[in-house]
C-alpha cells in the first residue's frame, strides 16, 4: 500500500531510493529507534541492473545485520574461490576466512533489495513503493526540512523530515535539488553486453582480461551465471549496434575460446542487456538537511565489481553520521566515504581505461585487493561501536 493519505505528517528521515543503499540506510535508523519513511518509485521486488557481486566488507555487514543468512537460504551460492585470467594465464585464489567469513555471494537484486526492504520494514520504518520524490522544502535558514512526494496515481503529498537521504542513483532527484556538485570525475568508462545462462559450468568468481576487451562470470540465484561481456565506451557501439549477440560472443572469444565454447553451450535465461557506460564521481555527500548515499553521492565503473559494497559499506557511516546528529557527523561522513573511496576510485578508473598491458592489470588488482582489505578491516572495527545493532 503506496497511498499518501496514511503518511505521517512529519519523520525523523525520508529516504529516497529503496534499493540497496537507501533500504539498508532506512534499516539501520529505524532499528534505532527513528522514524523512518522509505519511498521508491519502483514495484517492490523489481530488478535493476547490477554487477551482483558483494565483496568481504558487504558480506561482513550482512553478516552483522543478521540478513546473511537470509541472503544464502534464496538459493545463492557460496563463492569460495576467484580466479583472475589474463589471457591464457589462470591466477585462481581461494577464499580465506578472515573476520569469521569463509565466502562471498553474488545475489539477483531481485532477491537482495527485498530482504533489505524487508528487513526495513520489520525494523519499522514505513516503506512505499510506487512513490516519486517531486520536490524539496526549505526553511528560513535555508535547510531542508520536508518533500513533495508523488505516487502512480498523480496524488502529492509534503510531508516533513529532519532529513532527506538521497540513495536514488546516480541521476539523482535529490542531487539535482539541492545543486550538490561533482568534484571528482573519472577520465575513463567501460560498457558492457550481459546476460544470465544456466548450465554453465564454472566455481566463483572469474575475471577475463585481454586486449582491449574483459569479461566476468558471477554465479547467482537459481543455479544461473551472469556473464558479462566489457569494451571501453569508445568501442561500444562498432561492437554490439545491431549485432548484440554476435558482439556479446566475440568479446568473449576475445577473452578466452574456452569461455566462448562454454557460454555458447549453455542456455540464455531472457535476453542479453546492454549498459553503455557513464564516468564516475564523487559528490558533495551532504548539506543542511539532507544527504546522499549510494549512487547517488559516489558512482564509479562497474568493472570492478563494487557498487553493492560500496552501498552497503556507506549506508552504515551515514547511519551512524545522522544519530550522531550534528553537520559535523555528516560531514565525517563524507571524509570517511572519501577516504575509503579514493584508491578505489582511482584503480577502477585505470582498469576501465583498457590502456594496460596484461602485467599492468596484473598490478592495478594487486593495488585493488589491499584498498578492498584496508577497507574491510576499517568496517570490521565499527562492528560493536554505534547505536545500530540489531
């Protein structure tokens, strides 16, 4: 039920965005007690485009939240090894178990979202879907204190917050609003051809380099595989126009033959999807009355795999930020996400460059890997500080 005659009239936080990073978000503070509204303009349980891919710090948060297991009973898989080929070259590496975690998991968002919706509205936060943000409030001093928001059926309502969140992507209404700048922009951007198959035989992760082409296997619910298939932006189009099958198996010849040959045998679920790019950013992440998280603050190229980390990772620094209360908490938050961010960002924006020798990208996962375990090891301290628990 999305009516708005049963919203409150005023809460401690609207949050835009129901995906991962504004439902996580929505969770957190309602399970501290805040009252909590959570609109998206998406069906409940819709799907989204994702490289699906949770790494160890989101894995460690699920954990924490007590939703992991909740996340492996759908039928996700245990990820228990990764292995990385540059060209011929197999680097296979199996999962260690550190902070208690013996694998990763790459679910469909379908399953994802909805446990983290779910978990935010048994928290008791008040979740509609089918509702749209059209427009922000201000005070006298300038600072955010309500929205328009619109459902499906064209019915407006303000209602009032102490705070609005922004976790609705990188198109952002709330960024948009309230004019929140890009202040770093990435030089490069990849595109890509994906798809799900069943019966393809392959354990963990695995990611193809080779010349001027990539691609990435992920297990996922319901004994499928997203395979993806990435060119630089530039090389989007002369590879896939008019030809999205051909060229979704050309970059994998490209890759490897034997990827090819398997991927070829197994069988398509639905249709192969295309995602053409956009640079990455980093954004102011808050200001008088509101913030940004997710996407919709920090958006970097899906090559590396990072984004639902990313979301989860920053859900919980804003949580903590806004019951801290307080811009200075806010902006701790935007220093810390930087932080976490910077090698990041910087690393996926060289491996999307394809501007590497296969010894250079070689280096650039090594220099990705210990940004990703500093990373972990800096979530993994905050697991008994804050107000968040369960």
């Amino acid at each position: 039920m999305h009516s708005l005659h049963f919203f409150h009239p005023r809460y401690d936080a609207v949050i835009v965005g129901g995906r991962c990073a504004g439902a996580a978000t929505a969770m957190l503070l309602a399970r501290s007690g805040a009252k909590v509204l959570l609109v998206d303009r998406q069906a409940y349980g819709s799907d989204t485009m994702s490289t699906h891919a949770i790494m160890r710090t989101g894995v460690l948060q699920l954990h924490r939240w007590g939703l992991l297991p909740i996340v492996m009973a759908a039928t996700t898989p245990e990820i228990r090894s990764t292995t990385f080929h540059y060209g011929a070259e197999q680097l296979r590496i199996k999962m260690k178990p550190e902070h208690g975690l013996k694998f990763l998991a790459a679910p469909r968002r379908t399953v994802l979202d909805r446990i983290l919706v779910d978990a935010a509205r048994a928290a008791g936060a008040d979740v509609r879907h089918g509702v749209q943000l059209t427009d922000l409030h201000y005070g006298a001093a300038g600072r955010v204190i309500g929205a328009t928001l619109t459902d499906d059926m064209g019915q407006q309502r303000i209602v009032r917050s102490d705070i609005v969140i922004g976790a609705d992507g990188k198109e952002s209404t709330v960024a948009k609003l309230v004019y929140a700048s890009k202040y770093r922009v990435a030089r490069t951007t990849s595109a890509c051809v994906y798809g799900y198959f069943e019966n393809l035989d392959r354990e963990g992760f695995h990611w193809h380099f080779a010349d001027g082409v990539a691609a990435s296997i992920m297990p996922t619910n319901h004994a499928q595989h997203c395979v993806v298939a990435s060119v630089p932006d530039a090389a989007f189009s002369r590879t896939f126009r008019g030809q999205v099958a051909a060229g979704f198996f050309d970059v994998l010849r490209r890759n490897s033959p034997a990827l090819h040959d398997d991927v070829q045998r197994a069988k398509l679920v639905g249709r192969l999807r295309g995602f053409t790019g956009g640079l990455g950013f980093v954004r102011q992440a808050h200001g008088p009355g509101w913030a940004l998280v997710g996407d919709a603050g920090y958006f970097k190229d899906p090559l590396t795999a990072h984004g639902i980390t990313d979301a989860l990772r920053d859900a919980e620094i804003l949580s903590r930020a806004v019951l801290s209360g307080g811009p200075l908490a806010l902006q701790l938050y935007q220093d810390m996400r930087d932080e976490l961010s910077r090698a990041l960002f910087d690393i996926t924006d060289d491996i999307a460059s394809f501007r590497w020798s296969l010894e250079q990208a070689k280096t650039l996962h090594t220099q990705l890997s210990a940004a990703m375990r500093a990373e972990t090891d800096y979530m993994a301290s905050l697991s008994s500080a804050g107000p968040i628990a369960a």
